[in-house]
C-alpha cells in the first residue's frame, strides 16, 4: 500500500518509518509536515494509506480530513489518546499512540491488509447497474433494493447508510468501496460523505465555497464540495 506519513516532528517521522521498513505490505512514498503540505502530496500521489498526526501547527489533522473529497485509509498516529473517539467518526482503521508498539503497529496494517482484500476483489470483478437488485442488512430486517429506488448513500464512520423509500439501514461497507462497485453514469460522488443517484435530482443551487446544494424528490437536500462540483457541472452540461 502506497502510504503518506503526516507528523510536524522530524523525528516522529522518522522513527515511525523505522518501524514501518520491515513490513513488506507498506511502500512509504513521502513526508509531509502540516496540512497544507499533506494536500498537496496527498492530491498528487493519491496514496492508499497515511499515518496521520493530529497535533500539529496551524491546522490540525481533521482539519486535513474534512478538506479531502477522497480520504485515503487512516491510521492516526498521536500522543493523545482524547481524540479516539472523534477518530473512528472520520472513518480512522486505527488509531495509535505514541510511542507506537512495534506489534500494534503490525496488527493495524494486517486488519487493513485483511479488509483491503476483502473490499477490493470482488468490486474490481464486476459492478452494479441502476436496474440490479441487491440485498441489504440492518439487524434483524432485510431488504432486497433495486438501486435506483436509492436516493443517496451517506457516510457513518465504518457505516454506509442507504436511503431509499421511507428506510435508511446501515451497512458495514464504506463509501470508497460504493463508488467503485456503483455505475458512475447514475451515482455520483457529491462529497466524502455523500454519493447522490442523479435520476433523484430534482433542483441544483450555488452554495457555499463554491459548492453546490442538491435537492432530491422526496425533500433531501445533500451538499456537493466545490471540487466535485466542477465535475457534477462537467457531466450535466450540453
């Protein structure tokens, strides 16, 4: 796995790529010191993973997440153990303290390793059409969707929540893997929280930043991040 990581200390860096050197499954292919450094390396080399700091000056690392469209895999590497539960809210794999433990660190990259492989084979096989049906399961209930009956699919943590009719279950899926699997000609990917099925789009208005607001049948209004707000303009234009 491609992998950044993000720490204003030299020396955190470096001892954190000590202990990573051993470990076949993780390619390091860079450094960066704040925020606005990690953006950019992060936008350029589009890594599969980052170790990300969270302390560090000026802007911190959620701060770095809530900036992203597409937020590679994280693993949160702190000496403060107050940010835990914050951490899994933005989809953290792991989050470890400093001083990182060889074997913790080992155990996180095999739990990514696992899911990894888990998530990617089967959506690089095949991917699923407005028309498929899939099954879906939340607890004791179950649902067999057809996907264009789904208005959008939101982003809880590790979650997915679908909406679709008067239901919105969650799923043990993240929204990465949704978008690889789902036709890019129907579901657009609004923002890192949301993916929006365009057939449902009922009025698009200017919005913040330089975003767009969607408004879908059924009263959901869903915000595209200016980034991705250049495509959704690109794709619905004549």
């Amino acid at each position: 796995m491609k992998s950044i990581i993000i720490d204003d200390e030299r020396l955190a860096r470096s001892e954190l790529k000590r202990l990573l050197a051993p470990i076949k499954e993780i390619d390091v292919i860079a450094e960066a010191v704040n925020v606005d450094d990690a953006i950019e390396k992060i936008t350029q080399l589009k890594p599969d993973l980052i170790f990300l700091d969270i302390q560090m000056p000026g802007k911190n690392g959620f701060d770095l997440l809530a900036q992203l469209d597409n937020v590679p895999k994280v693993i949160f590497t702190t000496a403060y153990d107050e940010y835990a539960l914050k951490a899994f809210e933005v989809n953290a794999l792991d989050y470890l303290l400093k001083p990182i433990e060889p074997k913790r660190l080992e155990e996180a990259i095999r739990r990514i390793s696992v899911k990894e492989l888990e998530e990617s084979i089967p959506a690089k096989n095949f991917s699923l059409k407005a028309d498929d049906r899939v099954f879906v399961k939340d607890g004791d209930r179950c649902w067999f969707v057809k996907l264009e009956d789904v208005r959008f699919f939101e982003s809880e943590g590790n979650y997915v929540r679908i909406y679709f009719n008067e239901n919105k279950p969650l799923i043990l899926r993240t929204l990465n893997y949704l978008e690889e699997r789902l036709d890019q000609k129907t579901f657009f990917r609004a923002s890192r929280k949301h993916i929006i099925n365009l057939k449902w789009v009922d009025s698009v208005e200017s919005w913040l930043n330089g975003g767009l607001l969607v408004k879908l049948r059924g009263g959901q209004k869903v915000e595209v991040s200016r980034r991705q707000s250049v495509k959704f303009k690109e794709m619905l234009s004549i």
